[in-house]
C-alpha cells in the first residue's frame, strides 16, 4: 500500500501543472490541495481493483489521479466557509485560510477540469468507447446524483432527525458515488473482466464505500484532532446527523463490522486472486484516522 | 439565430436533472442558473461551426449544452461573494441570492460535472478517439489553463496598472478560451474538415471570442443596467483593468472592429459557404448588450 501511495504522490506531482507555470499563484494552491497527504483510499482502490484485472500501473496512475483530483477538489469547496466552513485539512490550513477563498474556489474548479484533461488526454483502455464510459462514470459519481448532490443532502440535513435510510442515501452519493467509481475506473483500465465481475467488484465498493463513512463517523466522535489532521468532534458541533448520532457508537461500529463482511463475501465468488482488494476493505475499515 | 437560440433552450431543458428529482433544491437552482436567459453565445458559434462542417444538429445540441454548462458554471461561481459578489445576472438575483451561497458553490460544481457527462454520454463523433479528444478540448479550455486560469488572473490584476499584452494574455485565457472551444467542438461534430480549416475556424474563434471582450469593456461603461440585465460599469467601480481603462472608448472599439475584420478574414480562405460564421463574427462584436 505504501507503495502505491508514493507511486501515486509522485504521479500527481507530474500531473498537476507546476507552481511556475501561470497562473502561478493557482497551481501553487493547486499543488498544496492536493499534494503530501491524505490516505489516498481511491487510488488504493483503483489499483487494488486495476491489479485483480491485470491492468497496466501506468494507466491505473492517471485514473487514481483523476480520482484524487476529485476527491481534493471536493474537500476544498466543503471547507469553505460557506460550506462546513473548516481550518484544519490533512493536519495544515485548509486552502481557503492558507490562500484566500476565491483562490480556493478556483482550485476546485480547476482540479474539477484537470481529472477529466487527465481521463481523455491518456489511453486508458484498449477500447476507446470503454474509455468514454469511464468519463461518463467519473462525471455522474461526481455530480449532481452523486457526490456534489450528497453534499447538497448534507447540507439540507443540518439539525434534521434523518431516519437510517435517509443518511444511507446521503452517504451513498457524498462517499459513496466516488470509491464505488474508484473501483469500476481501475477494473475498467482492463478489458479482461466479465459484466457479472464487474457487478460484483460494483457491490464491493458500495459496501466499502458506505464501511467508510460509518468509521469516518465514528473516529470523528472517538479520535482527536491531531490523530486525524483534521477538527474532530465537527459533525456534533455543526448538529449533523451520522452513524453515531443515530445508532450510538456500539452499533455503528457493528455496522461498519457488517458492511466490510458484505465486502468481503462480494469478493467470494469473484475468482482470481482478490487478496489485495480483501486487505483493502480490512485497511479502510479497521484504520485509526 | 433565434432557432438555434430555442433550440439550445429546448435542449439544456431535457439534459439538466429534473427539479422534480432529489436533491430538489440543487437542481431547482442548476435550473435556475441555466435556463431562460443568456445570448448562448458558444452554442450560437457551435451550431455556426458545426453547419459549416455538415454535422448533426441533435449532435450539436450536445455540444451547445456542455458549452452552455460550464459558462454558467462560471458565472455562478465569479458572483460569489468571494469572487466578484454581483447580485444580478441576466436580469434576475444571482444564484446565491436567489437560493443561497452554499448551494450556488455546489450548482457550478454540479454543472461542471454535466458538461462532461453530456459529452461523454452521446455519441458526438463517428470516430471515438475524436470524441475524446473534445472532451480534452473542453477540460483544457475550462481549467487553470483556460477559463479558470484567466479568472485567476482577472483577481490578481485588480488594482494593477496591466500592459495591453498583459490584458490580452488575461481575456484569452478567461473568456476566450471557451468561445475558442465552442468553434473547435462544433466543427469536431464532423469529421468532414481537413486540419488546415479546422486551423482557420480555430483563428476565427480566437478573434470572436477576444473581439467579444473587448465589447464587454465597452459595453460594461456605455450600456446601462437594465439594458445589460447585470450591473453595469462594475469594471472600473472595482478597480479593475479593462480595454476602456486602457485604450479609451474610441480605441477599444477600433480594436473590436479590426479583431472582427480579422475573423472575416480567417474564414476567407475556408472554402465552403461560411455565412453563418461571419453573421455571427458581426453579431457578436456589434451588439448592444
């Protein structure tokens, strides 16, 4: 996994257009967003899934950094202040405090563009309408019926007593839309899959997708800020609903403990050798931060 | 033009979410931002290219919406408070006063995505590898190369005393970049055109779209509000550098007029019947809001 990670750093450091590059000052900012932190679970995810179907790393390292973008993009516009209004982000200032807003909003916008440059500027299947799928999959996940629309839930359901499957179907679009596309990118970096192992790869990145929100709900309650580089205790505070808020932290914990069992019984029937994809779920689920 | 005009309206209708469909309130506002307003400049020069080139109509409406997306995108996100903080646009309160702050962030976010998905999600080209290469076409014009780059560059210069050349670099980047985009995707919607011309519309477009700013300027100190629907002689209230600050009146608008000869000239040597392409050259420079 460590390997992947600097693999990934490294690939988004040539990625991203250089700070003497102008606008200087934007890719700068572009550059601290997104570089020198985080646990990269997308990437993780897409080369675990790439991996099982024998993709080549190359193309699996444009992918996890159109991922990345996504996701970094992401945190940038909800730290803003009109947003969940955040200081703290992979244990620095967040962009907005370490530049200014409309730097930040433009850091968004422009990480927004910079995936889909990077998913149409490199050969990422042998199949060039496969390919334009993989587009198609990056931009609804990142959408308004995926993760932009979570968060527009999110937003509405501040001090709202949401039912279970009220904030199932938050997080299914907030997280969940795009490590469910981290998986279906990186098998799709191969044309070696059946449609009934990518159904199955599908359904183990919504069980992981949604494993990895109820921890994130629970450390956000149960860790402290400097274990987690960011505020902790934040969703009480800004009177959210979450796992915890909802279930106590016995049964969401017991919750997270299902969804990576359902992960792994995904994995079962799926042939070929899954390992790296099953310690993945194991990572995700059981981490401290 | 004004049936291309319905036309595009017609089309972004049926390809922007339902405000029926959830999260309502984010595509009440997408909605909102897109629709019933707007000259539709770049789906006017794609529709224009695009004929020229013998494409299909309902291909161009593709085209003409992505286009239309990410401008609206951007008009949302540079009347944030943080960014340009207007409160009228085409008439009517911006997004973020009409909904709210939070939600005009996640509207230009959501749109940005559409674009892309529209393009990935229609079959635009006979030849797949061309459609990709829209799509990079589009996600460099959009991105801190392109549009997003020049807004940046339009922050720093507030308050600076910017060279003509300086001014240029900033208006290439953060409207014509788009418009540039909007003839080179239009003409891609066939693949009847040999480089050489898809060189020449390319020339064309980057006259059009730095004439289109410079009128801007001039419209921006001449017109008055109601007549513009967005506030008028806002440029020199906040400071900023403009081809009227720079040049005065009567320069700017010789410029305008020798860019607009210019991108007759470009389509001179084009072969074929480009009449649309040179009404539209003298549309858009000689318009009065």
């Amino acid at each position: 996994m460590a390997k992947v990670q600097a693999r990934v750093e490294a690939a988004l450091g040539r990625f991203l257009p250089s700070a003497s590059i102008a606008p200087q000052r934007l890719h700068d900012a572009m550059r601290y967003a997104v570089l020198g932190g985080g646990k990269r679970a997308r990437p993780l995810l897409a080369f675990a899934a790439g991996e099982f179907a024998g993709a080549d790393p190359a193309r699996l390292d444009v992918v996890a950094c159109a991922l990345e973008c996504i996701h970094a993009y992401s945190l940038v516009h909800d730290d803003l202040p009109c947003m969940d209004n955040d200081v703290l982000r992979r244990g620095k200032p967040t962009c907005h405090v370490e530049f200014d807003e409309a730097t930040a909003l433009l850091v968004g916008d422009s990480l927004q563009a910079l995936a889909f440059q990077l998913l149409a500027e490199h050969r990422l299947s042998d199949d060039p309408v496969v390919q334009m799928e993989m587009v198609k999959i990056l931009a609804v996940a990142g959408g308004s019926r995926g993760m932009a629309g979570g968060q527009a839930i999110d937003l509405a359901s501040v001090g709202q007593a949401l039912s279970l499957p009220e904030l199932e179907h938050m997080h299914i679009h907030k997280t969940g839309a795009l490590i469910r596309a981290s998986v279906a990118l990186g098998a799709r970096c191969s044309t070696a899959l059946a449609p009934a192992q990518l159904g199955r790869l599908d359904h183990y990145g919504k069980c992981v997708g949604l494993a990895f929100q109820v921890v994130d709900d629970v450390l956000d309650q149960e860790s402290s800020t400097a274990t987690l580089g960011k505020t902790a205790g934040k969703d009480a505070a800004d009177n959210k609903p979450t796992y915890v808020s909802l279930l106590g932290l016995t049964r969401a914990k017991a919750l997270a403990e299902e969804l990576r069992e359902e992960a792994h019984a995904a994995l079962t029937g799926l042939g070929g050798n899954a390992r790296r994809l099953s310690e993945l779920a194991d990572f995700l689920v059981l981490r401290k931060f």
